[in-house]
C-alpha cells in the first residue's frame, strides 16, 4: 500500500459517529440526540447510557422525529437525529424541507447505512439519491465522510455550525487512514496526494479506493491527484478550479447516482468556470441489489479497478 497513508485499522464510520456523538455531548451540553428505534444501529447506546435526559427514543416514527427536532431547536438544542440514510431524506423530505430546511433550523440530519454498501438489506434500503435530494434544498450542508476518524471529526464539528446538515455515513468497516488530529473544516476539501496529469474528486467510502487507483496508476507512469470532497456542499470550488487549472482532467468517485451526487455538482462548476474533460464513476441510473457490499461495489462500477479505468479513459479525452 502506498507509503503516504497508513492504515490505522478497519471500522465502520457509523461507530466514528457515534464516538463523535459522544464527545460533543460532553463538550456541548446543548446538544441533544432522537433516535428512530435504531440506537444500537446508529452506535448512539453510549450517548443514551451518558445522557438519558438528553436522548429521546421516538420509535419507528421518521416524520416525527424530524417535527420534534426542528421544535427543539426552537428552544436552544442542538438535535442530532438518527436513522438509516433512506428513512432519513426520502421517508421523511417533506417534514426536512418544510419544519428544517424553510426555516433554516439548526438541526444536524444523521444518516447511516449509506449507498450499496448496505449489502444484503437490499435496494429497498441502499439509497444513492439522498445526496442529490438534500443538497437541492437552500441552506442545507452536505457532508460525506471518508472514515472513522473523519466522520468523528465531522460529527463533532457540525454543532459549532448554525443550520440544517446532512451528515452521512455507512455500514461497513473500511481503512481508517485520516490521521486521528486532522481538523474537519466544512466546505474545505483535503488534498490527500498530488498529482499533475489528472485529478480525482472523491468522497466517502470511494476516497480510499481513489488512493488505491492512484497507486496502481502511478506504476504506469500516471500520475494521479486525489483529492477528498467530504463536504459536497458547499463545495469548496476554488479547490477544485485551482487543481483543475493545472491537471485539465477530472474523475469523481462517489457512491452514489450519477445524477445529483458529487459529480454532478463538480460538473455544473467546470461547465460555467474551466470546461474541462471529465468522467464520473457512480451509480448509472440503477437501483441497488441484495448482496456482500464489495461485490456490489464491483457489479455497478465503484471498485478500484473503475476509477483505474475512468483516468485513462479521460486522459485520452484529454490529449
């Protein structure tokens, strides 16, 4: 594995949320948690055991969980509320876009059991167009970690910012590889490895598979840029028009639809600022399936191997 990144170990970044949980509950005695009958799910048990005044378990009841957050915030909280991604945007966007989102609340939407990587709980449950349905709605940050470490950091950096977020994490224990003190600033990308010949945008579980591309594409003599996009938005455009004014090709990673996710946003940018070849390597228009998370991966086009193959495919665009 490449000498840049050491891999500190595997673990889901449900658990780095719920450490994060934790930490800023002990830091911000405003904060508050709602749970939609998920708590061990969701790793928000040590919040609940910490702070049981502070932890309010609604059942299997979304909408309502989302009404009970916007009114706590009225009174001064900091509601963080928990739910598999699905159950979190599309169950209940209605109750988002009219009680949160209208109204900017200051409510931290938080968001489990992300894109395919679900696995075998199926298309019902592996939503790949959360992203797209929450970064539409004014006002609203979207937020895609990478890893364990990051995703606590994310966790505990949104109390500090007014306003609705979309958090969103997974399932899977994946390489936990952002050293454990790197500062989480939202809207700022982290540039993880340099690279002139093309540039690859990626967020959440796709960042470490974009290391892993730019290692094999690096002994062929390519020389690949990867750059994490844990905030989608807003995004952090003078990052990408500065990378993309040297490298003059793009690939997005990110699990997820092709439409409305990362590259999309990335793509309305170049389009009005710095158009540029590009290539996106996400879900194409295609519900998810039952299955083991790394062999969904690789049957709707998000393994190493796809980013490999999308870098030479822009870089002949690119000649």
């Amino acid at each position: 594995m490449m000498t840049s990144f050491q891999i500190l170990g595997h673990e889901d970044t449900r658990s780095g949320f719920g450490d994060g949980l934790l930490e800023v509950g002990k830091q911000n005695p405003e904060v508050v948690a709602l749970c939609a009958d998920l708590t061990g799910s969701l790793k928000m048990t040590a919040f609940q055991k910490a702070f049981p005044d502070r932890f309010f378990e609604v059942g299997i009841a979304e909408a309502n969980m989302m009404g009970i957050a916007a009114g706590l915030s009225i009174v001064g909280k900091i509601p963080y509320t928990g739910t598999f991604a699905n159950f979190s945007t599309g169950r209940v966007y209605d109750q988002i876009r009219q009680s949160i989102a209208y109204s900017h609340k200051n409510v931290k939407i938080c968001a489990s059991h992300a894109g395919i990587t679900l696995g075998e709980d199926g298309a019902t449950h592996q939503i790949l167009e959360d992203i797209g349905m929450m970064k539409m709605l004014p006002g609203m940050v979207v937020i895609n970690p990478c890893d364990y470490n990051q995703t606590k950091a994310a966790t505990i950096a949104i109390a500090e910012h007014y306003g609705p977020v979309y958090l969103r994490f997974g399932r899977p224990k994946v390489p936990v590889f952002i050293p454990p003190n790197t500062p989480f600033v939202i809207g700022k990308a982290l540039h993880l490895l340099p690279g002139k010949d093309v540039t690859i945008f990626a967020t959440g579980h796709m960042v470490w598979k974009s290391i892993e591309a730019a290692e094999q594409l690096a002994k062929e003599g390519i020389s690949a840029e990867v750059i994490n996009i844990h905030t989608i938005k807003p995004l952090d455009e003078e990052a990408v028009l500065d990378a993309v004014s040297t490298t003059r090709a793009v690939v997005t990673a990110e699990e997820h639809q092709r439409n409305g996710g990362l590259g999309d946003s990335i793509a309305q940018l170049l389009a009005r600022k710095l158009p540029t070849p590009m290539e996106m390597v996400a879900v194409n228009d295609s519900f998810g399936e039952s299955g083991k998370p790394e062999e969904l991966m690789e049957k709707y086009g998000l393994s190493t191997r796809h980013v490999v193959e999308a870098v030479k495919q822009v870089l002949e665009r690119k000649k």
